[in-house]
C-alpha cells in the first residue's frame, strides 16, 4: 500500500491528529536550533526559554495518558463520556479512591504484590550472594560446569517454561506439605519458583571477584572463617552490586504478569497486576474505580522513583554502559 | 607429615563441601523450574494431545514441530511478533534517545524534567495497558475522540490498526527505561570531546553524528538486543488489549501458547511453540554475547 493511499483512509480526525504532532516537533525542532545557535551574550534567556518550553512540551506529551487517568478517576462516569471532554475536574470525586481500595481489592492486590516481590527479593539475594561466594571463593570439583549451568538459566526465560511450571505445582496439591505452601493459589507459588537467579549470582561473583585478592588471607590471619568473612568483609563490600541486584528483582517480580495470572485464581492471592485485569473488566458506570485502580496501582513504584531516582538510574543501568 | 597431609585433606573437602551446600539452593530451583520444565517441554512436544481428555496421548515424534511450524496459525504468529518488535524496540529506542539529548543540558530544574521522562519506569505493562484500553475505547476514550474516530471501534478492534496500537502502547510504557538508558549513555561521552569538535568547528548535528552517535553505539546495540528479547516475550498487554485478536492479527507467540495450553487444553502444541520461542531467545543472546565479547578485546 502506498503512502497516499495509507493517508486517504484515515479519518480527518486522526490527519488532525497527525497535522498537531507534526505541528509540535517541527516546533520543538526549531526551537532546538535556536537554542543551539543563540550566542551566549545575544541570546542567553530567549534560549533558555526556548529551552524549557521545548522541555514542557515533552514533558507534557509523556505525561498526558497519566494526567487524563487522574481526571478521569475524579469524574462521574457519566461525566467520563461527555464531548468536549473534561480536562479539568471541578467537582472531584475523591471517594473512587477508597472504593477501588476496598470494593475494587486494591488494597488487598497491593499488599499481596509487596508480599511477594519482598520475598522474592530478599530469596534472590540470599540464594545469589550464597552462590556467587562459592564461585568466587571456594574451590571444588565442577566449579565451572556448575557455574555455567547458572549461566545457562539465563537462556530459558519464563515464558518458555511457564505451562510446564504451572503443571509441577499443580501436582503439588496432592503432596502434604508442599501443596500448602507451595500449591496451585498459594502466595508459595507466586515467590518459589523465583527463589534463584543466575543473572544475580553473577552479578555479585563479579563484584566478588574484584575485591583485593588479600582481603581473604588477611582475613584469614585475624581468625575469620568462610562465614565471618562472607557476612563481615565480603557483602559489605559487594553493596552496590547487591542494591544493583535489589532492584532489577524488584521490579521483575513487582511487574510480573503471565505467572501470577496462571496460578492464582482469588483475589485473596492475585497480585496488583493481575487485579487490574479484574478492575479493566469492570462496568462502564465504575469505569472512574478503574482509572483510579490503575493510579494506586502505579504509585508506590513512582514514589519509589521520586526517592530513589539516583540511584534507580545508576542501578538500572548497571552493566548496560561503559564505564 | 602425615597428620598435616590428612588435615590438608580435609580442609579441601570441607571447602569443597561448604561450595556445594552454597551453591544448592539455587540448583534445586533451576533444577525443579528450569531444568525440567525445559527438557519436559521436548518430551511433551513429541506426543500429540488427543482430541478429547481421558485419552491416552500418542507418540507421535517429530511429525508434530513438522505440522506446528509448518501451520499458517504459527506463521502468522511469527510474522505478527515480529513485526510487534520492528515497530516498538527502533522507536521506543529513538523517542528515548530523542527525550535523552533534550534533558542532557545543564539547566536549573532540570531533574523535574529528567524525572518526568523516566515516569512511565513506575508504570507495569498492566497499568499502561488498562490505561490505554480505555483511552481508546469507543464510549468513553479521550484518545478514540482526538484521533477522530468518534464513536467507531477502538483501533484494537481494528484489523488494520490492533498491532500498531499495542506497539504504541509498549512504546510508551517502555519510554522511561528507554529514556534513563540513554541519558546513562549519554553521560558516558566524554565533554572534553565534544569540546574539542565544537573548538575545530564542527556543528550541533555533526557533533551528534560523528562524536556522540559512535560513543553511544554500544548502549544502543545493548537496548536494542534486549528489546528485542523482550518484545518476543510480550504477553500482558496481548492478554488486556486485544487477546490476540482480532482474527490473529495482534497474537504473538507467547500469547499463542498460553492459548494453545490453557484454552485448548494442548501441551503439545504449546510445548513445540515454546521450544521456538526459546530457539529465537538464544539466537538473540548470542548475539549480544558475542558482541559483548568484542567490546571486552576493544578495551585490551
């Protein structure tokens, strides 16, 4: 299909739409060459201006499905449908809140998704730093096929083991113990399978490594064995790693979606993921507890953003640059 | 002599002892949800589901990857993944990019800007997707009556338009990681050189191209290889937007097999296309293996 065609059947309204967008970037185009060409001494607060409006501009367009989700949660539903929409509430309804809260679960999904991601990070980090010391300090027989077994688990992501796994602990129903803690529906079920992490043990066997090779003799002298060394020398100098670590399980298991949603089956144990998927079914005449779903939903992570930006960018992009 | 040799002995044998016991947790993890289901996947691929349950399942060898992959069901799933990639890892890649460079000045205020870009990294593919489902939803989406589609189905419902729109959806939500990513590359160019190509006269694009551009490949080559790996593993946003529809054209691979399985009751089906989906993760990350390696000799 050629172009013109392609452009001769989209709705005028949606040709607006592009003729708007096009309109922005060649206006954020100029003024990124204003800005670029002003002079110091001529130009330096036109630029500047330019600058933030250029800056605001973006900032707006990232922003504008957020914003439209919070007016949105604060309209009537009635309200919601009205053309020309409403962009501004002024008469907000703050109860949607504390109905996606409790009528909507909200609050039940979100401690069930802090649950569980707080154990699979502290899991994570106990079983990686366990194994990344055995690898980086211990010498023993298959050292290094046993190593790179751990590599290769980074080979075979979940969606490729997914059906299988929900198999294995559906059959653990039948098994005493097991079943209860670990069954189809159980918080076990959501955390176990993601108690080991290849990437995390290498994560930390690198930082390991890079530690002063007499660190461990000097160590040894003062009396201190594997454990004493691991817990006191080892770990507290592996810290940025581990926070490194910290994060990239945080997010993994706070944003998971295809396990949790194959193994649990009641709002007692679904995380807010999966919650949400319950809410977007809702009614169109609760369609305001959605949108307020989706914002409880989004904010403990984006005040864990506004806190931790630093260092969220510096572990986030851990390993990704040079340098 | 002797004794020492025995306690020697037994030294290493204790270290080799405590090395297992260290390394044990997690072997007995990826044994139970790796290992196995990785190799129970070739088991199941081999024996055909039967029509209806209580039926014993038939072996049936390699008769069913021939028919699976051979299947214009799996072709299309393919194409539609692939295609799902082409259109969100380049541009969620450049739209960072773009934001990156914009937000790369020194500027007061500047970290207001700089959080508001990474701001969809607090968003999950379920909350971007629910936000969006219903932007564009025909009754009540803002989105579905700027584009001016009025009261006509959403773009999701719409043959020509689903797969663009959940692209765009992952685009978006992908933004903020795609944004943090390429400032951190950004800040890794060095300003004593960009200096220098402005003092020997070179302009803002060609200090772009031929300073910035080069330094950043590697970060780009990184985004790019991991975006691909996972815009072959999307599920969320198939499963809440459009659940693969409509007639096919949004369902990706792994939406394929959590239909083949947990619909259609079939393991073997599900089975083969996994070990696909798995053949074309490994591919990608020997690419960036192999292109780590060579970043690894550069720097010697």
């Amino acid at each position: 299909m050629s172009a013109d065609v392609m452009l001769a059947t989209l709705t005028p309204g949606f040709q607006r739409f592009l003729v708007v967008i096009a309109l922005l970037v060649v206006a954020a185009i100029v003024l990124a060459i204003v800005s670029a060409k002003a002079t110091p001494h001529t130009a330096r607060r036109a630029s500047a201006v330019n600058r933030y409006l250029l800056l605001t501009m973006l900032a707006l367009i990232v922003l504008f499905p957020i914003y439209v989700t919070v007016v949105n949660s604060l309209l009537r539903p009635d309200v919601i449908g009205h053309r020309p929409p409403t962009l501004f509430p002024t008469h907000p309804l703050w109860n949607t809140y504390s109905s996606a809260w409790s009528d909507g679960h909200l609050g039940r999904y979100l401690f069930n998704s802090f649950f569980v991601t707080l154990l699979i990070v502290i899991g994570q980090i106990i079983t990686a730093v366990l194994a990344a010391y055995a690898f980086a300090f211990l010498a023993f027989p298959l050292k290094r096929f046993i190593f790179v077994l751990f590599l290769s688990t980074l080979m075979v992501p979940a969606e490729v083991t997914f059906f299988t796994n929900y198999q294995t602990v559906s059959s653990f129903r039948n098994v005493p113990v097991l079943g209860t803690i670990a069954g189809y529906n159980t918080y076990g079920a959501l955390v176990v399978p993601f108690l080991a992490t290849g990437f995390g043990a290498f994560l930390i066997r690198q930082a390991f490594m890079s530690l002063p090779r007499d660190l461990r003799d000097a160590a040894a002298l003062d009396g201190y064995g594997h454990w004493r060394f691991m817990t006191r020398v080892a770990v507290p100098l592996a810290r940025p790693a581990i926070a490194s670590l910290a994060l990239f399980s945080f997010f993994g298991a706070w944003n998971q979606y295809l396990w949790p949603l194959v193994v649990t089956n009641d709002d007692n144990h679904r995380t807010v993921q999966i919650g949400l998927r319950q809410l977007a079914g809702a009614s169109v005449d609760r369609i305001n507890v959605t949108f307020a779903g989706t914002i409880l939903a989004a904010l403990p992570l984006f005040v864990l953003l506004l806190v931790f930006q630093k260092q969220l960018v510096r572990g986030l992009t851990a390993g990704a640059v040079k340098g | 002599m002797t004794t020492e040799r025995v306690h020697r002995f037994s030294r290493r044998t204790r270290e080799a002892a405590l090395g297992y016991l260290l390394v044990l947790p997690s072997l007995l993890i990826f044994g139970t949800f790796v290992f196995y289901p990785f190799f129970r996947n070739f088991q199941l691929s081999l024996y055909r589901t039967p029509p209806f349950p209580n039926l014993p399942k038939r072996y049936v060898g390699f008769q069913q990857f021939h028919d699976i992959l051979g299947s214009a069901e799996f072709r299309n799933s393919l194409k539609v993944t692939l295609l799902f990639a082409v259109m969100s890892v380049p541009t969620g890649i450049i739209l960072g990019l773009i934001l990156a460079v914009v937000a790369h000045q020194r500027l007061r205020g500047i970290t207001i800007y700089r959080t508001i870009f990474s701001s969809t990294v607090a968003t999950s593919v379920a909350v971007a997707s629910v936000i969006f489902f219903t932007l564009l939803n025909p009754a009540i989406g803002l989105l579905n009556y700027w584009l001016g589609r009025g009261h006509a189905p959403s773009p999701l419902d719409d043959p020509k338009w689903a797969l663009v729109a959940v692209a765009g959806v992952t685009v978006w939500q992908n933004l903020g990681i795609a944004f943090i990513l390429m400032s951190a590359g950004l800040q890794a160019v060095p300003d004593e050189l960009l200096e220098s190509a402005r003092v020997d006269g070179a302009g803002v694009w060609s200090r772009f191209r031929n300073v910035t551009l080069p330094l950043l490949s590697p970060t780009l080559f990184f985004a790019t290889v991991v975006g691909g790996i996972l815009a072959f593993q999307a599920f969320g946003q198939i499963d809440l937007l459009t659940k693969g529809g409509p007639n096919g054209h949004t369902n990706v691979l792994v939406y394929a097999i959590y239909t083949s399985v947990f619909r259609d009751n079939d393991t073997g089906k599900g089975a083969v296309l996994a070990i696909a989906l798995f053949v074309i993760t490994l591919v990608l990350t020997l690419v960036q293996l192999r292109f780590l390696e060579r970043r690894v000799q550069y720097e010697r």
